[in-house]
C-alpha cells in the first residue's frame, strides 16, 4: 500500500490495515492517537446533539429542550451534585435518535462518568415517569413496580417525581445550556469506568 493512501485528506496518517486481523502496534499508535483527541471531544458533540431539541414541543407545553434544563435546574436548585445534574440534563437526549427505548441511549452516554445508581435513574426513569399518564394511553400506570426490589428504586420515583414530571412550567425560570456546560465537561472529563479508558492514556 502506498504512503498516499494512508494520508487522509486532512494529512492524517492512517493505518494500512485491510482487516484488524492485520493490524500492527503502529496502526494502533496512529488509532490511539486519534481516539484520544476525538474523545474529548464528546462534551461539544453531547451539547450540540441536545440542541436539536429546542423547538421540539411534541404536543407538550415546553419544548424537549426547556423540559431538560427544567429538569437540571430544579435538581441543581435542590442541590443535586453535578453527576446528578447532568444526567437531568441529558435523561431525555435520546429522544431524537431512540424514539422506543430513549432513557437507554441516554443512560449509555452518560454510564461511562457516573456512579451506579445516576445511571440507574437514567436508565430506568422512562417506566417510573409513565406513573403519571401511562394509563391515559391504556398501558399499565405501575409498570415501575417490578423494580420495587431494586435499591434505587425510591431514588429514580424521587427523580421523576421532584424533577422529572414536574418540568413542563412555561413560566419557570429555567437556567441557560450555558449555565450547565461547564458541569458537563467537568463530569465527562475523564471516564470513572470503561473498557477504553486505557486507551485514554498518554504513553
């Protein structure tokens, strides 16, 4: 393979690999590289992805955008700690891309910089927070009682209930995605678990 062809068209160098099968530590030096400079990144593309809710009302009284920094501010008025804010920032991120299971695309995002029980909450708050209209499209209102065993079982009910369902006031004065970037790129600075956060790692 030529040196042309492992130049991408920014000057990039490439590796030569055809399979991974292939694959040499220098490619993987050159995938590293890359990997490490994309990832920080994520906070920019997180705050950009969540501004295509604005404007995305859905039949409800505030747009999916003003329902989340409804949601983070009243958690952060509540002195809720910044884990916990971002993830009220984001549980509803996934509704542009996972319309059937958007609390999980929302838990994986943010899983890597959380403890257990904020990703619990986000993972799971879409069945705790159909207690209050599920049973007005003929679904079951309790769907949220097959996890009463769980620990965080109160902890995600108190989420809907204090932050999450109540977030729907045109007339709350809600802070500014400016106000909360901060929060989101000190949370997601570094990941508290991932099988890639070795590759994050300077050599």
């Amino acid at each position: 393979m030529g040196v042309q062809e492992t130049i991408d068209e920014a000057g990039a160098e490439r590796a030569k690999f055809r399979e991974m099968k292939q694959g040499t530590a220098e490619d993987w030096a050159i995938i590293g590289g890359e990997y490490r400079a994309f990832a920080q990144g994520l906070p920019d593309r997180v705050l950009e992805h969540l501004k295509l809710l604005d404007g995305d009302f859905g039949g409800f009284p505030v747009d999916r955008l003003e329902h989340s920094l409804q949601t983070a501010t009243r958690a952060h008025r509540d002195g809720r700690d910044e884990q916990y804010v971002v993830m009220a920032l984001l549980h509803d991120i996934g509704d542009t891309l996972g319309s059937y299971n958007h609390p999980e695309v929302a838990a994986s995002i943010i899983k890597p910089f959380v403890s257990e029980e904020v990703h619990w909450i986000c993972q799971n708050h879409g069945a705790f927070q159909g207690y209050y209209y599920f049973h007005f499209l003929g679904m079951d209102q309790n769907a949220r009682d097959k996890f009463r065993d769980n620990p965080h079982f109160e902890a995600c009910r108190e989420f809907c209930e204090k932050y999450d369902q109540a977030a729907f006031d045109p007339d709350y004065d809600s802070e500014s995605l400016e106000f909360f970037e901060p929060m989101v790129r000190r949370v997601m600075a570094k990941p508290l678990a991932s099988m890639y956060a070795k590759a994050m790692e300077e050599e």
